[in-house]
C-alpha cells in the first residue's frame, strides 16, 4: 500500500492486487459535497453526489464542450483526410433521427462506436437488406433486433443533440469482403475524426447495453462515509474498470481507444470522460478549461501519445498482441489503423506490422506467453518473423534489448549488416527498407537506418565491412532464388547447436516468464555452454538435439536472467570486449527445405558460431524465412 497526497481534497491510495501480478488497485479518497457552486470553471476536486439512476448528460454535453474548446490543439484528428473522403460512398452513417443510412459528407460531424459483439446474433447489415436501410425509420422498425448496445448508443447520441452515429455492424456490409477489407484498414481516419467515440466497456456482448446511458438501466452505488463530520467518497481509477473488462480484452476496441479524440467510456456502472489531455468522471468536480490533475494519473493507455516514437510502438504492441480476436487472422488489419499513424513518426511504413526504418531492432521480440502459429488462409498471409503471424502476446524483452537501447542508431548502423530483402509481387526481391523513405531530421540515438553515402556504404546506411572467418570478405548478399510475397529473403551465416535443459545456480538467474515458457541452455560441439533461448515447455522433447541458428545482428553481453553462473565463453579468453554475442534465430524448415520459419530469439557466442557449431560447422546461406 501507498499513498500520495494530491491536493487538499484528494488523497491516492493504491493497494497492490496480488491476485492481478503487478497491477496496482487505486483508490481516491474525495472529500465531498451534496452541492457543488457551478459559477466557477476552477475545479474544486469535491467528490460529486450524482443520481444513482441515469447519468447526468449535461455533464457529459460539457466535457465535449470544455474539450473542443480547450483542447484543440491536442485533441485533434490523427490523418490529414476524413474517412468521408477516402472511403467516399463506402463512408455510412446512422442517421438516428431519421433512423436508416446516410453518406457521409467531409463535414459531417458524427459519434463512434466501440463495443464487443459478443455471441448474440442481431441485426447485421447484409447485401440483402442493403436497399432497406436507407429507407427514413427502417431502423425504427428493426430497433429491437440491433441489440441492445447499438439501441442505447443511438438514444444516446440523440439525447446529445448530435445526429449521426458510426457503428460497424450496421456501416459495414457483413457479407461484402471488398466492403469489409477497404473500411477496416480506414480505421484511423474513421475513429480519428470523430467527435466522440462511445465505448460500451462494461459489456462482453451487444445484447448488454450501456449501463446508466438512459432510465432503468444499472443503478450506480457511491461509497460514502461520514468521519468525524467529514463526509468521504471512495473513487476507484477509471483504469481499474477498464482493466478487468471484456471490452479491453479484444483487439479491435484497442485501437478503437487510441486513435479516438474523446472516449465516453460505460464501465462499473459509471461514465468517464477520456481525451488526450484528461480524465474526468461523474464522480468528481475536476473538470476544467485549464490544466489540472486529473483522474489519467496511472494507467491510461493514451499516455503512449507522450512517449518517443519507437517506445510507443513497442509498447503498443505489447499492448495489443496478446488481446482476442474472433478471426485470429484479422490480427494484422485489426492493428492496420494504429500501425499507420505509429509508423508516421517511425521513418518509413511498417511491413507485417515491423517498422522498416528499424528492422533489426522489430526483430527482436519474445513471446510474453504461450504463442501458436496463425495459419495462412484466404490469401492472408501470416509470417513467422512477425509478431502478427502469431496468437499471443509478444514484447521487447528488457534483458535481452538493453544492450542495444542506449544508442539504437549506432547499433543500427555499426552491430547489424543483413541486407533484407522482401519478395515483391512480381517474384523479384526488392529491399525491405528504401533510402528514400527516411526522414530527413538530423540523426539521434533513436534515428533508424543512415541513407547511403558513398560506394563504402551498403543500402542500410551501414559500412561494407562483413567478414567470415576462415573465409573471403566477398560474401554474396543478394537473394537468387524467389520465394512467396511474404517470405524475407537474405544471406546470413547459419550454425547448429544443441538445444537443452536449463539447470538454475540460484535465484539470482531465474527468468520471470508468463505460463508455459522455458528459457532453455544451448550447448556447442564441447558440451559447452554458449546461449540462451526462450520457447514454450513442448521443446523439451527436443533437448539433446541439434537444432538450426542462423545470426542476424551482433549483440552487446548478457543479463544475469539469461545466464547461469558465468559472462563468459569456456573456450575463448575470459577478458572479451563488448558485442561478442550473436541474436539469433532458431529456424526448421519445410519438407521440400526451400522456406524456413522462425520458432524463437537465442543470444549465442560469436566465437560459438565461428569455431565450435556442430557439423557441418559455419555456413554463409541464402535464407528464405516465412
């Protein structure tokens, strides 16, 4: 337990949830008050008697006011186009005076959506019934099949005195492939230009509704006491809803959150108010015009907005891999959206959901759980060397990365040097990152690949200098074979080692890691300790036994989780400079061996690699990795 002062009416309590691993329990003591003076905009931080039956929606009316007001610089659009004019007729609204579909016009100001379907079956917009629903008070005939979220977002949005309203199941056609792919890769545009984006966090499924959105919906309970003539509320983190919701499980409504201006979120029986400059909530006098402390104070996902670009993404990401999906192989165009306007700030576009301009670096993830293959299907490709080709949560591990972390540029450019290729369309490999798509800023620790200066230099920015041992410097970079359209395609050396069981000194050296991992040892041709790799507890049947590693960029030394009792390599000298390690991948291959798949990230000895792999020994090998 802990406890911060904030001002004199508010004191921040978090308990650590030891049943939640990590997550902290935050409460706020308010002191509070049955009447609050409403001349002032000052907020006064009073908690707030509300009506237990319905939530207030001059309140809500207010925070979007005091918002676009007040915020606009901040709260504004993340595209430069409206979806109206990218999607143009494919961009529907839900009239809801009129109840049935309109076209939406570049101006048109309208209300996002954000909730789970769930398993009820409701009214889907089809080709089929297509013609109705833009007839005047079609949807007024079909109001009880919408379920009753889609119902309450509609009275809600009409009670705010705002006329339209975006929601998927009804913008969407369900049954029109063509439809479906082109509005859901506009995900961004759609949720970042709306006004207000109504979130349905409390319910798991369509039929549940939006508590407290209208009478007769949840009541709300207030915890008040009365201590010593002072009355006391306890006020829980809106995060802390939110965190334990169905709604903040699936993939979809993650980015849904992000890339919205301003969230009215429905959870705990309560309503909270959510942009990118504050958090304010039903409960608490702590709106205002100006900049205050607000309710955001932990937890709030919209906090990555402030972060460096590259922390951003990965934290995004770790964020969002290992969230639900129906179709798990919507896993990259639920993420497209997002990925977009991540990758704006990012140098260059995001390949498979990696960003280009840090290729080496996207490399690098691990698993935060057990992960399992998204099989290709329907001309959707799922590669597995990209986090997005696999169910699970994935993340940049500390104890492997940190080495890397305090110079990115410089690693880039002096401890990496694969020239990756990717298949284009027409069977060729065209380069996976283009010189010209690099920002021109001045180069920064956290700046991504160097456009090529002179002929010293290859296409990544980085200084011919590739060498074997006991071979010619002359090594052939160039893939010659083709391969499918999301294979990776380069040339790197390839070695095999033995894979076994780790036996821990202490707990000084145990890796903490989610249900179901194993960091296992990896073992050279003396029997000698050399590396170190994370996968599921399913290898263990493959301890014993060789496997294939094949180095993609050099790494700086090792972390105490990912070694056992020494730093240092048996048989080579023990005063060794930085950078003597490999990252690696283990890869198996196909029946016919012509594509490889990623199965987990190793750091192995270089001097492993070079002089004591199992036979066949070092190779110097075109890899193609799907």
């Amino acid at each position: 337990m802990r406890s911060t002062p904030q001002s004199q009416s508010v004191l921040l309590v978090e308990f650590a949830n030891i049943a939640k691993m990590g997550h902290f329990l935050t409460l706020i003591l308010f002191c509070c008050q049955h009447t609050i003076p409403t001349e002032s905009r000052s907020p006064s931080f009073l908690g707030r008697i509300v009506d237990p039956r319905q939530a207030s929606l001059a309140k809500m009316s207010e925070w979007i006011g005091i918002c676009e007001q007040s915020h606009k610089g901040v709260c504004r659009p993340l595209h430069d186009k409206s979806p109206a004019q990218s999607l143009g007729g494919r961009m529907r609204l839900i009239d809801v005076n009129q109840m049935c579909l309109v076209i939406a016009d570049s101006t048109a100001k309208y209300v996002t959506l954000s909730y789970c379907w769930g398993k009820t079956k409701s009214f889907n917009h089809t080709k089929a019934l297509s013609g109705r629903l833009w007839r005047p008070g079609f949807l007024s005939i079909v109001l009880d099949e919408l379920g009753q979220t889609i119902q309450d977002a509609i009275l809600l949005v009409r009670s705010l005195n705002m006329r339209y309203l975006w929601a998927d199941r009804l913008c969407i056609v369900q049954d029109d492939a063509e439809d479906w792919k082109q509005i859901a890769s506009a995900m961004n545009q759609i949720y970042g230009y709306s006004t207000l984006t109504i979130c349905a966090g409390s319910a798991g499924d369509v039929s549940e509704g939006l508590p407290r959105a209208h009478l007769g919906s949840r009541r709300l309970i207030q915890y008040i006491e009365r201590v010593r003539g002072l009355e006391l509320m306890v006020v829980r983190s809106p995060e802390n809803y939110i965190r334990v919701s169905p709604w903040n499980t699936r993939a979809w409504t993650f980015q849904e959150r992000l890339l919205s201006r301003r969230c009215l979120i429905f959870v705990g029986n309560r309503v909270f108010f959510q942009c990118r400059r504050a958090t304010w909530s039903e409960e608490l006098d702590c709106e205002g015009h100006h900049p205050s402390w607000t309710l955001d104070i932990v937890g709030s996902p919209l906090k990555l907005w402030n972060e460096q670009p590259l922390r951003r993404y990965s934290d995004c990401v770790q964020m969002y891999s290992g969230r639900k999906l129906t179709f798990v192989t919507d896993k990259i165009i639920a993420f497209t959206g997002l990925g977009d306007i991540l990758a704006s700030k990012l140098h260059g576009p995001l390949l498979y959901c990696l960003p280009t301009a840090y290729f080496d670096w996207s490399l690098l993830w691990e698993p935060t759980m057990v992960t399992k293959r998204i099989e290709s299907s329907s001309g959707i490709e799922s590669p597995s060397w990209s986090w997005c080709g696999w169910v699970g949560g994935v993340e940049w591990r500390l104890s492997t990365t940190s080495g890397i972390l305090n110079n990115m540029h410089e690693w880039l450019v002096a401890h990496t040097w694969i020239i990756w290729y990717k298949c284009s369309e027409y069977g060729t490999p065209t380069l996976v990152w283009q010189a010209s798509e690099v920002s021109t800023t001045m180069p920064t620790r956290w700046n991504g690949y160097t456009t090529p200066g002179t002929d010293g230099f290859n296409s990544y920015g980085r200084l011919k200098k590739l060498k074997a041992a006991g071979q010619s410097p002359q090594l052939e970079t160039v893939p010659k074979v083709s391969a499918k359209t999301h294979c990776l395609q380069f040339c790197t050396y390839s070695a095999l080692f033995n894979l076994v069981e780790r036996n821990i000194s202490g707990a000084n050296f145990k890796s903490v890691l989610g249900s179901g991992l194993h960091r296992y040892d990896i073992e050279d041709s003396k029997g000698d300790w050399c590396g170190t790799i994370i996968l599921d507890n399913t290898w263990a049947e493959g301890c014993g036994k060789a496997h294939e590693f094949i180095a993609i960029s050099e790494a700086k030394d090792l972390e105490l989780e990912e070694f056992d009792s020494w730093t240092y390599y048996i048989p080579q000298e023990r005063e060794q400079a930085e950078w003597y390690l490999y990252y690696a991948l283990m890869i198996q291959w196909n029946d016919q061996r012509t594509v490889a798949e990623r199965v987990g990230l190793a750091k192995i000895f270089k001097e492993a690699f070079h002089s004591w792999s199992l036979a066949p020994g070092l190779k110097w090998k075109e890899i193609a990795l799907g």
